[in-house]
C-alpha cells in the first residue's frame, strides 16, 4: 500500500498533533493486504508476487468473485492499493452481496456475514456512513469502494448496488439510502443520511439529495 493517513479526519489530526504522518498501516487497503499475505502464508504460496493478477491468489479471488457474482470477471485492472481490481457488473456485484447476507452461518461466507454485523467499524471505520449502514439495519453486509462503488445486500437477497459515474463519493451514501429504501427497507438510519449537506465557509448553503425520475 502507498502511505496515507487515516480515513478519519479527527484521527488523522491527532496522528499529526502527535508528530506522526502517512504510514503504510493507515491506508484504508492495509487490512485487505494483510489478508492477502495472511492467505498466501497459509496456503503455502510466494508473498513476493501476490499482487501479480496470475498468483495464485489472484487467481482464486478472481473464481471466487465469478462464483459469487454468477458471471464471469470482465476485466483486471491495478487499484489505487496496487492489488488487482476485477470488474463485475453492477448486477453481478449486487448479486455477489445477496450471496453472502444469505449463505449460512456454517459456511466461509456465512461467518464473513456475521464478522461484519458484529465489528461494523472494523470494516468500515469511525464515523462513517456505511458503517451507520450496518450499525443501524440488522442483517446488513455493506461495503463503499474507490471511485464511488458501493454495495449491500440483507440476509432476505435484498440488494443494492451502484457506482457514481465519475467517481465523486459525495452522494454514494445518499444514493445507498435512496436504494435502501426503494428495497423496501425501513430504518431510522436511511432517513439521517437522506441527504449529504454542502458547506460555504463551514455553513450550509445546500444539500445532495436522490431524485428518482420517470
């Protein structure tokens, strides 16, 4: 991972204040590289290369996406991380999801499920929408990206999927909610993040909000 500091705006300002900086364990990937690595010690396989799209790894993350999505990876790419980055349609992505809100509690997805409902920060961080997501409706397995990808799924298959063409996050947690709702869910917590406020000089002059149109 590149150096960054915390997604955390108060926590970056105290790693600051108390002389730090950009780590390579503050960027927001750090975790998913760790799993990777963890994943290659235990499989047996070379830590040098697991970024490289034909590591094994790789290669079984790319299976294992395909499976859950039902359709095959479109194309690989290099994130922002350095880690391949396998593209999926909105439609498989969400499909994805609904596969593990739903899969029992036995299985490898089943216990990811239950993972992020009981350590909502641990995956999405302090403060943050998408962990007020899974903090405030039971059930739910939610995960924002890069680029404004976000997605989340309810243990009935309930889904949600979207990405915001030109990558500005601003309005994902807005669009999420209006998503959410139109899902059939109901929760105070779609109601607080119906609308994202836009500030002038620390006041607010505006507000994102969904329309749906047609």
């Amino acid at each position: 991972c590149p150096p960054s500091l915390p997604l955390s705006t108060e926590a970056a300002h105290a790693l600051l204040a108390a002389g730090g900086g950009p780590t390579r364990l503050h960027m927001d990937c750090s975790g998913k590289h760790a799993a990777m690595l963890a994943t290659c010690v235990a499989a047996g396989w070379d830590v040098a290369t697991y970024r490289d799209p034909e590591h094994p790894l790789q290669q079984l993350m790319n299976r294992t996406l395909a499976e859950l999505a039902g359709e095959p990876v479109a194309a690989t790419g290099v994130d922002g991380c350095g880690a391949p980055v396998m593209a999926v349609s909105l439609t498989g992505l969400a499909r994805a999801f609904a596969a593990i809100a739903t899969a029992g509690r036995d299985t490898a997805e089943g216990r990811v499920a239950a993972a992020i409902s009981a350590n909502p920060a641990w995956l999405g961080g302090t403060g943050r929408d998408v962990t007020a997501f899974i903090e405030g409706i039971p059930g739910l397995v939610a995960k924002d990206g890069a680029e404004a990808v976000y997605a989340a799924a309810l243990p009935d298959g309930r889904a949600v999927a979207l990405k915001i063409a030109d990558g500005g996050g601003r309005a994902a947690p807005v669009v999420m909610a209006a998503g959410l709702r139109a899902a059939g869910v109901r929760a105070d917590v779609l109601e607080k993040l119906a609308e994202a406020p836009v500030l002038g000089h620390g006041q607010p002059v505006g507000v994102v909000r969904s329309l749906t149109l047609g």
